[in-house]
C-alpha cells in the first residue's frame, strides 16, 4: 500500500505520523498523480492545528494528509476533467494532502509541467509563488513604486521579492538578520525584523514612508506596517485575518486558484525571473523534520519533500 505523512488528530507534532493508506480514487474533476514532489508550508502545520480557510466546509476526517502543494506524473483522471491524460508532468493545489506517494489534485488548479522545470521546483509554486503573483496583481504598482514586504525570507516573501523586481518596484525586505544576505542577494534592501524594524525602515530606506506593504506576519508587525503607508489602500496580507487589516484599512490577497496563474509563475522560472529558493529537501520518510523546519521558522526560502519514483 502506497505512504502518506498524515496526522491523526487536531494538536502538536505528536499527532503525526508515516502510515500506509488506500490510493486514492479521482472523483469528478479530480487528477490522481505520483508525487515526485511536495512542497512545504505554514499552513500545512496550521491546519494540523485546527486552522480552517475561509470556504472550508464539513468536519475534518482523520487521518488526514498533511500538505497543499503537489508536482507529479498524472495516473488517472476523473469525470468532467479535461487537458490531461496519464503520464503528464504536471503541478497544482491538493484537494486532500500532499506528503503522499500518490494525491489528488483539483482539476481546474493544475497546470502542465514545462520541460525545464524541475519537479522541486514545480511543488514549491502552487502556494507560495502563486500568493505572492496574486497580491501583486492586486496592488497593481507602477514601476519605480516602493513595497515594503514583511517576511521576505520566507517561501511566499522570497517570489515577491523577485516578481516585484522584475515588475520595475523597490523593494524592502523585513526579514530576520540570518536571513540578510539571502534577501539582499534577490534585490531587496534588508531591514532586519525584530522590535523597532519601522524605525530601522525609514531611517534605512523610507524616510516618507512606502507606497505598499505586502505582510506575510500579521501581529503586532502588520500595525507597525500600515504606519508606514502613505494610502493604506495598498495594505494587503497574507499573514493576518481578514478583520485584523480591514481595521487597518487594507485586505487579504485575493487568490486566484486558476492553472492560469500556476503557467504564468512557471513562466517566469523557466525563464530565469523566479527562483523558488529550494534550500532544502527531505525524503517522504522524514517529512516530520521537513515541516519542523518550516512551524519553527528557521526556513530559508522553501523546503520540499522529494518522493521517489514508483513501480
């Protein structure tokens, strides 16, 4: 019987566990895949813990497969699902976990694999490149505009730095002072995160504050944020609730969930306008330390569980 990396019930670390389950059966507008690759990311913890997205109905069944971001070889479609057939290299969003030898992916938010993306690279786009393409789509700045990005050590901070660059912005990137030269590196003006990182904002590089913030924290952070803004309009988050940046006078990044937006950030992959910044990788059988690395925030960039090639 084919591996998942599930959890068993709503808590900690201890609720995880490598077990063998039934392959998966693709209902209407489903693809069944072998997973080559899986990305990691906050919410796969977060969910463990009892976090629901918006939208999400129904009571949790466990066990339950933990991840949301898959790249593998199509083996099977369901009904109604169009453009692809089996042995296609392709990349999406899980419809029930990811740290699998074999998952579901939603039809409608799965794209084709280009030849020269590699399956890594691929499972680390769906989440965390796609976020950060969405919200800045939502900003809609013009080049030589200044954003400020909270987080940008991390998967979802680390692809808006680099788009943000190749759209013509200035960026500045908060980030813990490990991570200085990684976001340096991708363009960005460092500001090291901790208390007083505003302060440090407009003495380093915004002394009139910034046209934009893309907040990947939330907390106290996103506060300190939208005082840096000159029209808080342009205060979005991907890291707090709703009603916390709505009081601030901002919003959620709108995600658009559509292959369309999975093609456009594999695009600029391949050619050489995005690094998904895959810094570590972990075999299925140690996806516990793959997502420690990840709910203790010591990740730089993205990590990936790489699954190896079935029978």
């Amino acid at each position: 019987m084919p591996k998942a990396y599930v959890f068993t019930r709503y808590g900690g670390p201890e609720t995880e566990a490598l077990i063998e389950v039934d392959r998966p059966r693709p209902g209407p507008g489903e693809v069944l895949v072998a997973v080559r690759a899986a990305g990691v990311n906050p919410v796969d913890w977060k969910q463990r813990t009892g976090f629901r997205r918006p939208g999400e109905d129904g009571e949790q069944t466990f066990p339950a497969v933990l991840g949301n971001e898959v790249a593998g070889v199509v083996e099977e479609t369901g009904e109604s699902v169009t453009g692809f057939a089996p042995g296609d290299e392709v990349f999406g969003t899980a419809v029930a976990g990811g740290y699998a030898e074999y998952a579901l992916l939603a039809g409608g938010i799965t794209a084709h694999k280009p030849a020269g993306l590699s399956f890594t690279d691929a499972a680390a786009l769906p989440v965390a490149a796609a976020t950060a393409y969405d919200g800045l789509r939502q900003l809609g700045l013009p080049a030589g505009a200044t954003l400020l990005v909270t987080g940008a050590g991390g998967g979802v901070g680390v692809a808006a730095v680099q788009i943000a660059r190749t759209e013509g912005l200035r960026v500045i990137g908060v980030a813990s002072e490990s991570k200085k030269d990684s976001v340096e590196a991708l363009g960005a003006v460092h500001v090291p995160s901790g208390p007083g990182w505003a302060e440090r904002a407009r003495a380093a590089a915004a002394p009139e504050g910034v046209d934009a913030v893309y907040d990947l924290v939330g907390g106290e952070v996103l506060t300190e944020a939208a005082d840096l803004l000159t029209d808080r309009a342009r205060l979005i988050t991907a890291g707090a609730t709703e009603d916390a940046v709505r009081a601030l006078g901002g919003a959620r990044v709108v995600r658009a969930r559509t292959a369309a937006v999975l093609d456009a950030v594999a695009d600029l992959v391949v050619r050489g306008d995005l690094d998904p910044l895959v810094t570590r990788t972990y075999p299925l059988e140690q996806a516990g330390a793959a997502l420690r690395e990840v709910e203790n925030g010591h990740a730089r960039g993205k990590v990936v569980i790489e699954v190896g090639a079935h029978a």
